[in-house]
C-alpha cells in the first residue's frame, strides 16, 4: 500500500514549512529502519511543501497508522520537531488517491503558482536521491517515473504552464511596481542553483544587464562565467550588497542567513561596484530561500524593503479554471491507469498461482488417466477443457476487481478457499532516466 504525508503551504505555516525545509537527508533512511513494515520511502522537500512517499507492507495489521507514524518519528528523529508540533500541519493520502495527488503536484497544480515549473524537475531529483539512498521500491519507481509523465503530458496538452510560471516569475512581477527601467537596476544574485538560474534568465527576460552573483559556497567564478555575468568574492561581497538596488537570494548551501543588515551598511570605506562613493538608494530584496536566506531584521532598515516567499504567497494568482480543470482532468486519468495498472500487477502472482495449482491437479489427473489405458486421449481433452473453464472465470474476475480497487478481495479468497500465500514479487530494476 503506498501512502503520502504531506506538509505544505495549504496546511502548514511559513515557519513550520522552513523548520521542514531544514530536514536532513536521513529521513527516508530513518524510515526504513524503524518499522519493517516500511518497504521503501521517497522524500519531496521544497520551499512549499514536505512529502514523504511510502510504501507499506500490506498484510500488516493497521499498515497505514503504522506508516504515518513511522514518518512523524523519523521527521522528529532528523529534525528535532516533535510529532505534537506537527499535529494539524499535515495531511494523509493512501491507496489510490496518492498517485493522483503526486501527479498534481508534479504537474503544479499544488503549487503557490498553478503550472509553475520547477516542481517537475524536484520530484525527478527526490526520486535519485532515494536511489542513491537506496531507499526506493517497485512500486514508488514507477510512482514517480510516471508522475513525470503525466507532468509532461499536462504541460503539452493543457495551458497550464506554458507561460512558465513560478515564484520567480511572481516575485518579479511584484517587483515590476518599484522599478521603472530593469536595465539600470544594480542586481545581485545571492545563489547559483538551478533557482539561480531561472532567476537569471527571467532577470534578462525583463531587461537586466547589471547583474553580480554571490555563492555562499564558492561556486560564484564558474557560475558567472558560464552566464557572462560578474563574481563577487567573499571579500568584496558586503560592499556590493551595500550598493545593489535589487538583491534576490535563491541559495540552499547555508541553513542560516547569508543576508543581513551587517551586509548592508559595509563600512564607507568600501566601495560597491558600480555605485559612487557615499551613494544612498532604496533597496528591494527578495528572498526566494527556504530556510530564509535573508535575516527578516533587513526589513527593518531604512530604504530597505523585503519580499520573501511568505508575501508572495499572498499574492499568489487565483488559478485560471480552464487551463486547471483540463489539468486536473488529465492529472486524474493517468492516475486511474496507474492504478489499475498496479492492481493488476498485484493480483497477478495470485492468479498465476492458482492457475498453476489447478494445472498441477489437471496434469496428475491426467497421468491417473493414462496409466488406467487413455489410449485415445479423450480423458485427457476433457480434463484440459474443465481447467481451461474453472481458470477462466476467477482469472476474469481477478482483473476486474483490480479495476475497481478489489484486487485484496481476490488474493484473500484464493488463500481461504485453496490455502495458496504468494511471495512479494521481486524488486525491479529503476529506469535509467525519467527525465
């Protein structure tokens, strides 16, 4: 049984979503070694939301509390939040209702910004990183692999999205109200993720020249000179703070501030770049960061004001009902299939056992009939035709309570009636690339 719970701007707070955000990457590891009945765990972690996928060993009695509470005691184990703090933050999805839920959310439906497109390439990158961790299982595999499809598929056959929408593209906007030409802002990117990057890009979309880059992890050189942009040292990096009319930070390398006021009133002696000495000018800063990349204490200084995700949140658009409910209409079909799909696989060793089991007893049978003189065959034609017609019928119905979400009614059957237990079937190869 696969089950998801989720924590995000829909029913947690700003602070409890960055408490999350500061969650280490032993979670889904955690998972795993606290209950056997937790046969694979896949972790989404974003600047909105904190999901754990997991899948639940089914004939275990209460899988699905047993589950949740696996998850809460592993979030509290590698982030120090108790599970009471958690209670009224997050929300359950089980069974079939979990694929159609990662499938919206992979496809932006969930998001601040319906469409917006970085949460497509996060949930490819939380399924590596449980691969990596060795965390995954079959049926989160495909999950994931196929919620990556479905997202491509709303994006080609839907609007939704295909102005490439997102918290960047908001936050700019927003900006646009205070700044009259891009081309003379003084810009300073604090960052150089693939966040970064897409600032970058909408930053020239909108006619930004003047742009520095910081990196709190030293990555500033190589990232500046890919995009032809300025690196600004460690050294240098308060001055230019000091004198950029729009900062943006969008870093995950630090889990504490990399911007505060001490970043903005660097001594005189220090000139920033492209700023005359003992120049004075009104700031916006915004903080795409989660955690907060940006000390709130900045928004205290005069000319100096601050947008960060929680404000954007706020001006978040209301969703465009066409364009949303064509997505969520295919959102809920590649849902269905994928469940009837994984029905289907799991009653599939089921019926091949009984099939089996009924062809053991046809061909012994058979072998009675031919040491009691079948010369001609006939026994043996009219044993093999009453086991195609008792296999018939239960294999037919097999598929169809898997189609409707029975697919344990039959496995339960078979066990009562003819004592037959399957195996879980073994784990398969992950693809290669769901990109």
């Amino acid at each position: 049984m696969l089950l998801c719970v989720t924590a995000s701007h829909k029913t947690a707070s700003f602070d409890m979503l960055e408490r999350l955000s500061r969650t280490p990457d032993d979670v889904a590891p955690n998972l795993l070694r606290l209950t056997t009945c937790v046969q694979g765990a896949v972790v989404l972690s974003t600047c909105n939301r904190f999901e754990a996928y997991v899948e639940v060993d089914e004939p275990v009695t209460a899988a699905g509390a047993v589950g949740v509470e696996a998850v809460l005691e592993a979030i509290e184990q590698s982030t120090g939040i108790p599970t009471a703090d958690l209670d009224g933050a997050y929300t359950v999805h089980s069974g079939r209702r979990v694929a159609e839920h990662l499938f919206a959310v992979a496809s932006g439906l969930e998001s601040v910004v319906p469409g917006e497109g970085e949460i497509a390439g996060q949930v490819r990158r939380a399924l590596t990183a449980a691969r990596k961790d060795g965390t995954t299982s079959p049926a989160l595999e495909r999950l994931f692999q196929r919620a990556s499809q479905a997202q491509r598929k709303v994006k080609n056959v839907t609007a939704l999205g295909r102005a490439g929408r997102s918290l960047v593209r908001l936050s700019l906007e927003l900006a646009d109200s205070r700044i009259a030409d891009w081309a003379a802002e003084r810009v300073l990117l604090v960052g150089t993720g693939a966040y970064a990057a897409v600032t970058l890009a909408t930053l020239r979309e909108r006619g930004a020249v003047d742009i520095s880059v910081y990196s709190p992890s030293g990555r500033a050189e190589l990232f500046a000179k890919k995009h032809g942009i300025t690196a600004v040292s460690d050294a240098d990096y308060a001055g230019v703070a000091t004198g950029s009319t729009l900062l943006i930070t969008c870093t995950n390398a630090a889990e504490e501030p990399v911007l505060g006021p001490e970043h903005l009133q660097a001594p005189t002696a220090t000139v920033a770049v492209g700023c005359p000495m003992g120049a004075t000018t009104s700031q916006l800063v915004i903080d795409l960061g989660m955690p907060r990349n940006v000390d709130p204490a900045v928004a205290t200084l005069e000319g100096v004001a601050l947008l960060d995700l929680e404000t954007i949140r706020l001006h978040a658009p209301l969703d465009e009902l066409q364009a949303t409910d064509a997505a969520r209409s295919v959102v809920r079909d590649a849902a269905d299939t994928f469940n009837v799909v994984s029905d289907r696989q799991a009653v599939t060793p089921t019926v091949v056992a009984f099939r089996s089991h009924i062809f053991a007893l046809m061909e012994a049978e058979i072998e009675r009939a031919r040491s009691r003189g079948d010369e001609d065959g006939r026994v043996e034609q009219a044993m093999r035709h009453l086991a195609g017609v008792l296999t018939h019928t239960p294999t037919t119905r097999a598929h169809e309570l898997a189609a409707d979400g029975r697919g344990a009614e039959f496995v339960a059957a078979l066990e009562t009636v003819y004592g037959l237990t399957v195996d879980a079937p073994a784990a398969a190869a992950p693809a290669a690339d769901i990109a």
